[in-house]
C-alpha cells in the first residue's frame, strides 16, 4: 500500500541529509554500525511499555537479523543522530555567541 507523504516525512527527509546522515538501515546493518545508546535504551522502554499497557500489541523481538525490534533500534539511531547533529550545530552557532559576565 503506498501513503502519501506528509508534510513531516519530507522535513525529516531533508533534516537527515542536510546533516549528512544515512538513513539507508541496509547499509547500516551491513556496515556493521553500532545502535546508538539511546536508541537501545528507548526500544527497550517502548517495548517494556508495549506489554505493560498495550498487552505486547507490537510484539518487539530482539536479537536477530530482520526482527521487529532491529528495525524500530535502527530508526531510533537515525533519530538520535539528528538530534545530535541539532545539538551540535546549536553548539557550533549559538554558544560562541553567548557573552559570559565577569565575576
């Protein structure tokens, strides 16, 4: 079934590769490219809160190549690797414009 894509998908789009992020889950499952710790973290408590509030509706499985859970950790990488690019570019262009009072 083809969606259309909304307003948000083509932000997302553009916001990953402005950043240079690759958004590709092949190339980086056969790149070998760790998860992101906070993307293991949060599969991890979306899973936990699927059986506790939702009686397991997703089902995540980990630990194997293809299973549910290894995609949802890859589209949390890419999700956590634009916000660290946000917070770097934040860094990069608003801090040095920050003046500190002298004590």
């Amino acid at each position: 079934m083809n969606k259309p894509i909304t307003i948000l998908e083509n932000r997302l789009v553009a916001e990953c590769a402005e950043a240079g992020i690759n958004t590709s889950i092949n190339d980086r499952w056969e790149n070998g490219v760790p998860h992101h710790p906070r993307a293991e973290i949060w599969a991890r408590r979306i899973a936990a809160a699927d059986w506790l509030f939702a009686d397991g509706c997703f089902d995540l499985k980990f630990g194997g190549d293809g299973d549910n859970g290894e995609f949802l950790l890859y589209i949390l990488d890419i999700l956590c690797d634009l916000d660290d690019a946000k917070a770097r570019q934040i860094v990069e262009t608003e801090w040095p414009k920050i003046e500190v009072a002298a004590p």
